[in-house]
C-alpha cells in the first residue's frame, strides 16, 4: 500500500521535473573548503587514509555545485605526477565553469610543499588561459584534517 501511495505522489510530475527535484536534493554548493570534505571522503573511500598521494579534481558549476570529483593520479607516498591536461580534461568533459585542485598527504602533514605551491601556480595559469578558474587547492590529511591554500591566502 505504501509503495503505491509513493509511485501515486510521484505520477503527478513529468521525468524531467523528478530529475531536477532529485538533483537540487543532491547538490553541495561550495562555499569553503568545509562543504568539499564530506562529499571527498565519501566520493573517494576514505581518501585521507590512503598510502600513496592520490590528487584529485573536482570540478564545479556555475553556481560552485559539485558536478564530479574525479582522481587524476595515484603516486608515492610524498608525492604524484602532476599535469594541466590531466586536470583540464575532466574539467571540460564535466563542461566545468571552476575547479578545486586538491591530494592528500599520507604523511599527516597539512603544510603545502614548494612542489604543491609551485603545480598550484601552474595549473591556476593554465585555468586562466583555457576560462575554467581554479578556485582552490586543498591538502587532506588523515590526522589533521583539511588545508585550503585559498583559506591560506596561498592562490
């Protein structure tokens, strides 16, 4: 009886109507390195507790809603190879309007490294020329917690 009462509360809208309604309930809008968190650990099983550094991109809309998060590279355990066109490529598949950079130190440490500040750099450039912003980078630790370099005033 309850299933029908629910497909009978549903009827009343078209497809298109239940897929937004369903998408507005799931989107995190991103205003501080806070609201990436959650929806990182989740998205990418526990991801401060990896071994090795894992960087990521999660690329964002118009509005800063989360459209994906995607891992670009998995490396050692100080450190991972890098490249614009890795994390540009998910960026315009995704048709991103911005972008949060971000890896995890499997060290614990939350303090950036010239390596980290300098592939921020590089990669803010490249958003710039290509129209899609980098809007953050972010180091997770496992015994920390997050850093934003945003936050920092690093960017």
């Amino acid at each position: 009886m309850v299933q029908y009462e629910v497909y009978e509360k549903f009827m009343k809208y078209s497809k298109k109507q239940l897929i937004e309604m369903l998408a507005k309930e799931k989107a995190t809008q991103v205003t501080s390195p806070a609201d990436v968190y959650l929806p990182i650990m989740d998205k990418l099983d526990k991801l401060r507790f990896k071994e090795q550094e894992h960087f990521f991109v999660i690329t964002l809309d118009g509005a800063h809603q989360i459209i994906n998060i995607h891992i670009t590279s998995m490396g050692l355990v100080n450190r991972t190879l890098v490249h614009p066109r890795e994390i540009f490529r998910k960026a315009i598949a995704d048709n991103s309007s911005a972008v949060i950079i971000g890896h995890n130190h499997p060290s614990g440490s939350l303090e950036p490294s010239i390596q980290d500040q300098d592939i921020t750099q590089r990669l803010k450039k490249a958003g710039d020329i290509i129209g899609i912003k980098v809007i953050d980078h972010i180091i997770i630790s496992s015994t920390k917690g997050i850093f934003s370099m945003q936050e920092a005033h690093m960017l």
